[in-house]
C-alpha cells in the first residue's frame, strides 16, 4: 500500500531535499513523479536507488496522483495549486502563496497538527517560511509552560534560503574575489560573500522586509496572535543553515535550567548548551540534520522573566522539505489522503 506522489521543483533545493526525505522516512509511495519547468524534461534526479525523469508541469496530468509536494515557488504555485488540488490530490504547498489564505491550514506538525481538519476546503496545506518553522518548534514548548508575551528576533539566514540562485551566487562570488573576477551582485541586492545583508524580500511601506512580516504573521497563525514579535531578517555567507538570535519575555519567572528540561522533552528539538568552546551549534553541525537545536539559554536579566536562546536548523529540511514530509505523514495517520478519481468529495 502506498501513494502516487509527484514532487513539483524536483530540480530545486527543497525539492531534491523532499525527495531524499521521503526516501529516508520510507512515506508509501508506490510511484513517483519528478515535475519541473518545461526546461527540466528528461532531467534525471534521484529517488533513493533510482533515479527519475523529469516531466514538465504544463503536460503533467495531476489527476493521477493522489499526493503533491509543491515547491515551485510563489508563481507556480499561484498559477497551478488550487487547479491541483480541484484534480483530486492533497497538496502540500511550500511557497507563500497560500500561507495566510483563512482556508488553508499552516502546519507544523510538533505545533499546531489539529489544524489539518482544514485542509479538505481547498486540499492545500501551506508549509511555513523556514525561519518561521524554526522559531514555532522552539518556542511552542516554552509558550506551553509559560506564556511568551514578547519575542525579538534576529536572524541569520543561508542563501540555500534563495534557491539554487542563492547558493550559485555565493559560490561564484567567493571565487570571483579570490581570483580578482567579476563579484557584482545579480541575485542578491548586495554582494553577499564575506558580507551579510540586512534586507530578505522586498521593504515594505512600514520600513520591514516582506520576510519579516511574513515570521510574524505566520507565527500568529501557527502558534498564537497575542505573542508580541518583532524581528530582522539577516542574510549571511553560510550555505545551510539558519540561525537565530530569540529573546523572549514570559508572563512568570522561568529559568534557563526549567527552559532546558522543557526543551529537552519537546518533539523535534535538541538542547545542545554547555558553556564550552564547542558547547553551543553551528549552521554546519545543523546542516543535513532534522532537529531544531536549541544552544545559549541565559537569562536576560534586563526585563521582568526574559530568556535568551540561540536556535540553529537545516532550513532545506525542517525549514522545508521535512517539514513537508511531515505533513504527508499526518495525512496518512488521518486517513486524508484519498486515492485520484477516488471518492474523494470537495467541500468547497
Ligand atoms: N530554500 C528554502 O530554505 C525554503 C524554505 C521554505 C520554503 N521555500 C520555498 O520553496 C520553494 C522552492 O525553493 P527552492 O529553494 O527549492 O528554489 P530553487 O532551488 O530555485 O528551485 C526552484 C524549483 O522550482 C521549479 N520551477 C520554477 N518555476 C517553475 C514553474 N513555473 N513551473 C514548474 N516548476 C518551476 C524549478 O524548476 P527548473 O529547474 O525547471 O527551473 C526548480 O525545480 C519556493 O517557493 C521557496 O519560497 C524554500
């Protein structure tokens, strides 16, 4: 017994991460299917032992598969999602597309899992934006024992963050400044090697950055709308991996030995905090992992109740495509996933 999934952006970052994910997990699949640009057909990725070819999105029939892990960016998904899901399969939507739709459901599997009930209105389930999958994981936990009134947060985020672009032009970049070429910025508005940019996604009238607004917006939605969050979006010359700076305020006194234990007992985090020179992680000791590490938990002794935590995760996976998997996984424990041309029903 398994599934016909398609996995769209299979050429992409997070979709190669999803396909290995699956892979590692064991998801039931019992067909896959690689999706893609037109300019990807015959492109071969790879599926565990096997290797896949590409199809192109514009000649895929969606009706034949019963799942879809969509990662195609904004566009893509704009254009093709809600036509897939009115095709019959379930789809799980990494862009940001859908993420604040009040009919669509915005999953972290550890957080907020009952919201799944919604996804039969429109068979779209959004993924979060990586820094925000991040930050709920972490903070949930703690907001359970002791209500978070107040979060600033600053982050630290790799350019596999950007898409393949992102990495490519971090890439070529560094080479470029060691062997006196061309290092002009094209993907990112600065040049982003031995350098960091505090600006992710367009300014918006207020003076925020979309990616701010959109951690804050998602993290209301996700884990509650009374947390007060206020955040930078920082991107730096590091592969994989985010990292982020999170000072909170509670309602009661908690203390960095009550924040560790709650955070050792938490689903899908790792405390990782010893004041040691290698007490503490790093984007590389996260990179290629499915935790979201938790290191430097220290009172902040200039507010009433204030913690400082440090939070560190593989933004491809938990960030994404784990993420994602995870999803399919609570699909399947629900019975929601229905085979195409099935008996499926919309509700809307
Ligand atoms: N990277 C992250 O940390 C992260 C985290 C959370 C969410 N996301 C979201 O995940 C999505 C993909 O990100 P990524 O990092 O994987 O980007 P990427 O490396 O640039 O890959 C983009 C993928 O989308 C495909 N694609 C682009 N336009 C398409 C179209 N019109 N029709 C069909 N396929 C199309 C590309 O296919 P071709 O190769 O054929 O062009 C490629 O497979 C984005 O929505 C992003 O916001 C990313």
């Amino acid at each position: 017994m398994g599934y016909r999934v398609a996995v769209v952006g299979a050429t992409g970052n997070v979709g190669r991460e999803m396909l290995n994910i699956l892979e590692e997990l064991n998801f039931p699949v019992t067909e896959m299917h690689a999706v893609a640009s037109r300019k990807s057909k015959g492109i071969e990725v790879s599926f565990g032992d096997r290797t896949v070819k590409c199809e192109s999105i514009d000649s895929f029939d969606f009706s034949t598969v019963d799942l879809v892990l969509m990662s195609a960016g904004g566009d893509a998904s704009r254009e093709w999602s809600e036509k897939i899901g009115k095709a019959g399969p379930m789809v799980i939507d990494n862009s940001s597309a859908f993420r604040m739709d009040p009919d669509v459901p915005l999953i972290v599997p550890e957080v907020n899992p009952d919201a799944i009930k919604l996804a039969t209105k429109k068979n779209i389930i959004a993924n979060p934006n990586c820094s925000t999958a991040q930050l709920v994981v972490a903070l949930k936990p703690l907001h359970d024992a002791a209500k978070i009134k107040r979060a600033v947060v600053s982050t630290y985020q790799s350019v596999s963050g950007a898409g393949k672009a992102g990495m490519d032009e971090l890439w070529t970049q560094t080479k470029a400044i060691y062997g006196l070429g061309d290092a002009r910025p094209k993907h990112f508005p600065k040049q982003i090697a031995f350098n960091l940019i505090p600006m992710i996604g367009a300014f918006r009238d207020d003076g925020y950055t979309e990616e701010e607004a959109k951690m804050w917006a998602e993290t209301h939605k996700i884990l509650d709308p009374d947390i007060q969050l206020t955040v930078t979006c920082v991107r730096v010359p590091v592969f994989v991996g985010h990292s982020e700076s999170v000072n909170l305020e509670f309602d009661r006194p908690i203390s960095p030995d009550e924040a560790r234990e709650i955070l050792r007992e938490a689903p899908g985090v790792l405390v990782v905090d010893k004041a040691e020179a290698d007490g503490y992680v790093t984007p590389i000791d996260a990179a290629g992992e499915f935790a979201v590490f938790v290191s430097r938990i220290r009172k902040d002794p200039t507010v009433e109740n204030g913690l400082n935590l440090w939070v560190v995760s593989d933004n491809l996976r938990k960030g994404a495509a784990l993420n994602a998997v995870q999803i399919a996984q609570l699909l399947d424990e629900t019975g929601m996933i229905k085979p195409a041309g099935g008996y499926r029903t919309l509700t809307v």
